[in-house]
C-alpha cells in the first residue's frame, strides 16, 4: 500500500519530479508548431520537412506509448521514467544542434521514444506513491501544474524564438532534466506490478509505428507522386493489417482487440480520432497562419493561441461534473459542433485581421468546445470497460489521438492544396488554410454525428477519472493507476 503523503518533504519532491518529467514531453507538443516558421526559414526547409519535424516525434511517441507504459509496470516505473527523461534530454539537445533538417526529424522521432517511456510513468508514479487518501488531489495538482505549463509553453517558446533562437526551444529540456532526474532518483520510490509477466509485444509496437510511419509518408510525399509514394502507402496499410493479425493472435497482445467489443468504447474512440485529428491540423496550421499570413511574430501568434489552454484549466472540472449530472451524449455532441464553429471563425483570419474582432471570437468559441467535450469524452472511455482495464483503455485513447494528429499534420496539406512552398508564399497559404479549416470542421461534425447516435450514459458505478482539469489539448490525459494491463 502507498503511504507518502502529499504533505511530507518526500510528496513535494515526487510531485516536483513527476510534473518536471511530463512538462518537457508537453512544452514540446505545444511551443514548436510556434517555431516552425523559423525553422523553415534557418534550415531552408520545405513544408514536407516542417510536417515531418511534427509528426517524426508523433509516430514514436503514439507507436510506442502503449510499449512504454508495460516496461514501467515490469522493470520499474521510477527507473523507466528516469530512462525516458534522459532520452528525452539527449534527443532535444541532439534537435537543438541540429545543422540540417534531416538531423532535426531523426532527433525529434528519438525525443518520441523518449516521450513514449516518460509520458505514462509520471502519473503512474503518482497513483504508486501517494497514500490513496491524498491521491485524488495529487493527481489535481499534477494536472493542474500540467495545464500551466500547456499555457505559458507557446509563449515561453515565442519569446525563445524571437529572442534566443529557436533552438533553445529544444535545449530548455536539458536543464529541465538536470533537476528532474536526481530529485527522481532520491526521492521517489521505484513500484511495478507484480502481476506483469510474459513476453512483451515489441512486434506489435513495431508494427503499428510502421504503419504510422509509411501512411504518413505517403500522405505527405503525396503531391510529389511516384512510386515510392505508391509502395509506401500499399506497405503502411500491409503493416496496419499484420498488426490487426499479431494483437489478435498473441497471448499478451499490446491492444487486445476485444476490449473493441465495448460499443461505446468503440464509439468514443471514433469520437476522439475525429476531435483530435481536427485539433491537430488546426494548431499546425494556425501557427503558421498567423506568422505567414497575419504577419504576428513568434512571441505573439503563442500567446495569441493561450485562451483555449486557459479556458480548458479553468472550466474542464466544471464541464465534467455537468456530464456526470446529464451524461456525455449531450457534450460529446455539442462540444465538437461548438469547435467545429469556432475553426469555420478562423475564416476571417487573414490579412490585417484584428485579435480582438477576428482571432479572439474564434479562439473562444473553440475554447468552449474543447472545455465541453474533452472532460466527459477521458470519463466515458473510462466507463466505457471494466476497471481492471481503465489504464489500458486510457492508453488506447491516448495513443488514437496522438496517430489522429499525426494523420491529420500529413493529410490536411494535401487537401488543401499546399505546396512545398506554400508557408513562404502568405496568399497562397491563406487560400489553403481556409479550406483546411472546412475539412477540420467536416471531422468535428461527424465526431458529433457518431456521439449523437451512438454515446449513452454510462453505468452508475463506472470507473471515473481522477484528472478532470487539466489544460492539454494534443491528446486527452493519461488514467495512470496501476492496473494489469495485458502488454506483456
């Protein structure tokens, strides 16, 4: 049985630690779609490249999370978590000392392997540690801290852009794990399951990263066309099938697939690739959209994007205690509807567009479709299984939204109609968003569509999330508990 309590010297320094560890992994998510522009620009990078500079850490991070989490329950999750942040550490210092846009896509897909062993392992070392009367507001806190950091990371990494450089975005890690890992090492306590055994799934890890992997570069080597492009996609859908065969096969697989015969587990994972593969694309692109097009610099097109971090910490609690009263249907129908309104508002986002009359609306509206859905839709997954099974329904959840951005940041270029170009030329890009904004729109409404017809309440006793506020909005938070989950 935990028994640290939050109180004590030692629970300061495990939330300390655990906060440090996913704040790097979240800075990241957050601050470089901010840099971009810069990037392109210093490394004479095409917009194929800029894509693969986000999505290269996405496809290790969403292949792998699932695999990261199982190493932690066998060997350990403190010292799992230890090996994730210096991975971490040493890939960002490798991408901020990149010379060449080839060095920085390598370096981000490494810093996704370490994001993948770190991500889950902060909040399962919370849920280990901490008395199980003190771990509800633990885990607040952990949260609460998380959303901060979402929040001020586009402007911290706007103003290292304008000032430092952008690759201080990447070597602020450095000193980050300079703290985390000692106070980690000293202070927390190593736990694991007991109950993990078996052989761990690396073939299906490894296959569903391929799949992500060739997929996406098919989608964005698209417009090129050729064979390659051809091969790759054909190769990528053959990697997606044989992970489909191996996790229905294996004794231990990575994802089993029966937990898919949950209806509404089913459903909401649909939801969330919906939602999230819309919030992907639009955070991509409106970084961009406001520094090619606007004319915003570094520093303002990150703290033009802070209201819908800020509303989503302030107000998700709230969202979620209204599901708990009339259920999710109503949310996870009206939250993406209100999101898909506020990406058709980004329209009038264009040049000489005023924050106030034009940004502002838009960002709000957005806001509170995200406060509305985000909340019930990490519930209802939740409930959606049996308890036993709530962290590797999370997971699963966590790692659909990851691959829907990823997919997203590939496609949306390409049914826009942008060129390798195209960030470099302000009207052209303004053309293509608008209709990039369309299809985001298009997916939030049939993530409403499918929650309409499908979501339900769930039962009285469901398994409830403790991490209701919280201010990410890449993917929905991890349910940390130590549960046997079947990865190996």
């Amino acid at each position: 049985m935990p028994d640290v309590r939050l109180a004590s010297p030692q629970g300061k320094w495990i939330l300390l630690t655990t906060v440090l560890g996913s704040s790097m992994a979240m800075l990241d998510s957050t601050v470089v779609n901010v840099a971009l522009p810069r990037i392109g620009r210093d490394l004479d990078a095409n917009l194929s490249a800029l894509q693969w500079t986000v999505n290269a850490y996405m496809v290790t991070l969403a292949g792998l999370i699932l695999l990261g989490g199982a190493l932690g329950d066998r060997f350990g999750r403190r010292k799992v978590f230890v090996v994730g942040v210096v991975w971490f550490a040493l890939a960002s210092l490798l991408c901020g000392i990149a010379p060449n846009a080839g060095v920085l896509i390598a370096a981000r897909a490494l810093q996704g392997v370490g994001g993948a062993l770190l991500t889950p392992g902060s909040l399962a070392l919370i849920q280990a540690s901490f008395h199980p009367d003190d771990r509800g507001r633990a885990v607040g806190l952990w949260s609460g801290f998380g959303g901060i950091g979402a929040a001020v990371g586009p402007f911290v990494g706007g103003w290292l852009v304008d000032g430092p450089g952008w690759r201080w975005v990447f070597l602020l890690n450095v000193p980050l794990a300079l703290v985390c890992v000692p106070v980690a090492l000293r202070h927390v306590p190593e736990s694991g399951d007991q109950r993990a055994h078996g052989r761990f799934d690396v073939l299906g890890a490894v296959l569903g990263a391929l799949a992500l992997a060739l997929v996406t570069y098919a989608l964005i080597e698209a417009g090129e066309g050729g064979a390659v492009v051809v091969v790759s996609a054909v190769a990528g859908l053959a990697a997606a099938v044989a992970f489909v065969v191996v996790e229905r096969r294996r004794p231990d697989p990575m994802m089993p697939l029966d937990i898919f015969a949950s209806r509404q587990f089913t459903a909401v994972n649909l939801v969330t690739l919906c939602v999230y593969a819309a919030l992907g694309g639009f955070f991509f692109l409106a970084a961009l959209q406001l520094q090619v097009v606007v004319g915003y610099s570094a520093l303002a097109a990150g703290t033009a994007l802070l209201p819908t971090t800020v509303l989503m910490l302030l107000l998700s609690a709230r969202s979620g205690e209204l599901a708990d009263r009339i259920g999710p249907r109503i949310p996870l129908t009206v939250g993406p509807l209100l999101c898909a309104a506020g990406m058709l508002m980004m329209l009038r986002v264009g040049p000489g567009a005023s924050y106030v009359a034009d940004v502002l609306p838009a960002l709000v509206v957005l806001g509170l479709g995200l406060v509305t859905l985000v909340a019930p839709l990490t519930a209802t997954v939740l409930g959606s299984v049996s308890v036993v099974r709530a962290g590797l329904a999370s997971g699963i959840n966590n790692a659909a939204a990851r691959a829907a951005g990823l997919i997203a940041v590939a496609a949306l270029p390409l049914l826009a109609g942008m060129g390798e170009e195209a960030y470099r030329e302000p009207a052209a890009f303004d053309t293509a968003f608008g209709k990039a904004m369309g299809w985001c729109a298009g997916a939030l409404v049939v993530g409403a569509v499918i929650a309409a017809a499908v979501v339900r309440r769930p039962p009285p006793d469901c398994r409830r999330p403790e991490c209701l506020r919280h201010g990410g909005v890449t993917a929905p938070p991890l349910e940390g508990e130590p549960v046997r989950k079947r990865l190996g």
